[in-house]
C-alpha cells in the first residue's frame, strides 16, 4: 500500500467516518479493507492507488474493477488518488465505484453506509504543462509527427511514446486548446493537425525548446579514418556489442540528405555505461585518441531515451527519426539548417498530402515502389503536383531508367528542365549528367 501521507490522511478519515456507524472492527490487510457489522457481515472494500485521475483512466479503472469484482456482494472497489475532479466522480457514481482523494472527497455507497463528501479541492495543481515542446511531454509531440496521418487513442499513444497514459491527456488537453488537434471532437481516436502552417508552428516550438549542442554529453575523439568510414566501423561494433545506438546530426544528414560535406559523425549512445566499459584501456586498439572538442567521431550521451524514438533503419544504419535529425541540424554549425530544411520536408508533407487528398480529391499516388529514393518519408499518399521539385530531385539524383520512364510520363520535360535549373541539393556530378542529357 502506499505509505505517502495524504494517502494514509484520506484512508484514515474513511475509517474514522464508518467507524461512527457502529462497526465493530476494521481491519487492513494489503491494499485492502476489511469492515465487519455485527448485523450486516463483512465488507472488503479494494483500494486501487492512482498517481492521478483523469477522466479516460478514471474510465477504464472502473471497468475493470467492476470485471475484477464479478458478481461478489460483499467486494467494494474504491480509488484514491490525489483530486478526484467533478467529471471523474460522475464516472465513478456511474459504474458503482467509490472514491478517496487527498482533499477529503469521499464517495462510499455500499449498503449499510452511503456516503458522499464533496469538498472541493484543497491542494490545485496547474494541469496545464510547463511545455508540450520539452522533458517527456515533447516525447509524444515525436511521435505524433512521426506517424503521419494516424489517429491514435491515448493507451497506444503512451504506450509507443513510453510515457504515462497522464502525459499524454495533458498534451492533448493542450493541443485542443490551442488548435493544432486534427478531431479534437473524437475521445478516442486523435491526431495532430494536418495544416502545414500548424506542423510548422509544432517544429517551430520544438526547436525553441532544444539545442543539441547544449542539450547533450560529447566525448570527441580523433581518428585516421573519415567521418563516414567511422560510421560504418561503429555501426558493426556497437551492433556486435549489443549497444543501442543511433546516427544523427551530420551523420543522419549523410545519410537522409547526402548532399552536403561534414567533417565528424555524431552517433548517439543508448547504454552510456556499456560502452564506456566497452572503450576503456582500448582507443588505441580502436583507432581513437579523446579530444577535448571536435574531432572525426563524436559519441553522444542523450539526456534521455527520447531521442530514439521512431528510429529508423536507413541503408543499413540506425538513424534517428526525421524530426530527431531536424532538431539535431537545425541550430548546427556551418550548413546544418539547409539540411535541416530539407529533411523539415519529409515531416510536413506526408501528413498534409495525407488529408488533402482525403478532403480535395489531388493527384496522389503510392510512391512505396520507388521507397528506396524516399527512405525518409511515408511516400503511401503522395501529392506529385505539390512535391514536384522533391520527387523530381531525388529521381536525378538517384534514379535509375525505371524510376527516370516513371517521372517521364508524369511530368513535361520543361517541369524536369526547371527543377534541374534551379535545385540548390543535386549534386554537381548529377547537374552536369543531367545538363548533357536534357539541355
């Protein structure tokens, strides 16, 4: 049982109240009470301890204590948590299931007692988060953003986000009230709003929240080989090791954009101590020499797990999730931000494409058969009209003559001639092929 004071402070007054009544004991045994009249028999009333009661968990504990309970007369379930608000005691009056909380509300209606206190409440607490955008809260803004297009219920949501099914109804009491929910009406069923101006206010609000350089631990190392032979090197270690690992920043940029040069790979770390046994006494054995800053390979200790959610494996690497590598580039040195904006593609227009070809019937088509071009983005419901340039980009820079005949028959070679002439993300050696080819 929980030994907290409150807790203790509220049970005590329950059993001081039905003492009043004549009971000649009451005993405690586990989480239980066990009450005995000498007219009426026993009771053995079930305390069910929450850390906090909103309405949707208040819901589903009533159902299934009323399940755990069956058909047994002398069993009464009863919650304590720390305020039971208006909405969950209404819940809980519904389906027969009493109530404890921490300012002295007490619902008990169970033959012979019925009692019913209503004190308000004497210790409010700020539901309204400090910030969606940060700590476990942002965790599942992630995963809204990385699962375009899906509508969740809170259970699965907390589960995949890995916070409590409480985080994730204060972030959705949160974005109802400033309207970035897409059916905020549904109970059950939600998802972040699809209009692009929204998915930018969300990233924005996120980047304001999070720098990576200052966020993180870094321990830089010098080596003989390039950024991208450390990669695949680390890769293979960490894998046979066993150590979560995942490639971001400069790295997830070579991999999700692979248009822009960097001179250290930055790989984050998921069992920090694993891996510091793992190097100890052995940087010579692995090419490595600590520096203080920079250097060819940078390890990153994430504050928190967050940082692997959605992760992704891309060509044979594991890569954050598009909106981790975002918000990893986005204040980065040097050229960080145009890669940043580029990968920023990927998360607004799945989820845009999505309900605008839902509601105004555009030209959207599976791009899945050419995903190996796109491996950064959900391509099942794409806009070809609206993603032109990035479809026609990756195509030049990527494609072979299969996916060169498709984007023939799909758009004018004065649309492909434009793209080319004006593309700030092909390559050099792709303009100038292309050049001969088309020009």
């Amino acid at each position: 049982m929980n030994n907290s004071i409150e807790v203790q402070a509220g049970i005590g007054r329950l059993i001081s109240i039905i003492k009043e009544t004549g009971v000649v004991q009451i005993e405690k045994s586990g989480n239980d009470l066990i009450i005995r009249w000498p007219e009426w028999g026993s009771l053995v009333v079930r305390l069910e301890m929450k850390k906090s009661a909103y309405p949707e968990l208040i819901r589903d504990t009533c159902r299934r204590l009323n399940e755990d309970q069956g058909d047994r007369e002398n069993h009464y379930s009863m919650i304590v948590a720390p305020f039971i608000s208006a909405e969950s005691g209404e819940i809980c009056r519904k389906y027969g299931v009493g109530f404890i909380d921490y300012s002295g509300n007490i619902l008990f209606k169970k033959p012979p007692l019925a009692i019913d206190i209503r004190a308000g409440n004497r210790f409010p607490i700020d539901k309204k988060l400090k910030s969606i955008y940060s700590g476990r809260a942002a965790w599942v803004i992630h995963t809204l953003l990385n699962h375009p297009g899906k509508k969740w219920n809170g259970k699965e949501l907390a589960k995949v986000a890995g916070v409590s099914e409480a985080t994730v109804f204060l972030v959705k009491e949160n974005l109802i009230e400033n309207n970035l929910m897409a059916n905020p009406g549904v109970r059950q069923s939600f998802s972040i709003n699809h209009e692009s101006r929204i998915i930018e206010e969300v990233l924005s609000s996120l980047v304001n929240e999070y720098d990576f350089l200052k966020t993180h631990r870094f321990t830089y190392f010098f080596a003989e080989e390039s950024p991208e032979q450390l990669e695949k090197k680390w890769a293979r270690i960490l894998e046979e090791n066993k150590i979560p690992y995942a490639l971001t920043s400069t790295s997830a940029q070579r991999i999700l954009v692979d248009h822009i040069r960097y001179s250290t790979a930055h790989i984050y770390i998921g069992d920090w101590e694993k891996f510091q046994s793992l190097i100890q006494g052995k940087l010579v054995e692995y090419g490595l020499s600590e520096s203080e800053s920079g250097g060819e390979v940078a390890f990153v200790k994430p504050v928190d797990n967050g940082v692997f959610l959605g992760l992704q494996m891309v060509k044979g690497f594991r890569v954050v999730s598009n909106v981790q590598a975002y918000l990893d580039l986005i204040k980065y040195p040097a050229r960080g931000k145009e890669a940043a904006d580029f990968i920023k593609q990927a998360i607004v227009f799945p989820i845009k494409d999505h309900w605008d070809g839902e509601k105004n019937g555009k030209r959207i088509e599976d791009l899945t058969p050419l995903k190996e071009l796109f491996w950064e983005a959900d391509v099942s419901s794409i806009d070809i009209d609206l993603r032109k340039k990035y479809i026609i980009e990756r195509i030049l820079e990527y494609g072979n003559k299969p996916e060169f005949q498709w984007m023939m028959a799909r758009y004018t070679i004065n649309e492909i001639k434009e793209v080319l002439q004006n593309s700030r993300v092909l390559s050099e050696k792709s303009v100038s092929f292309w050049r001969e080819v088309l020009l």
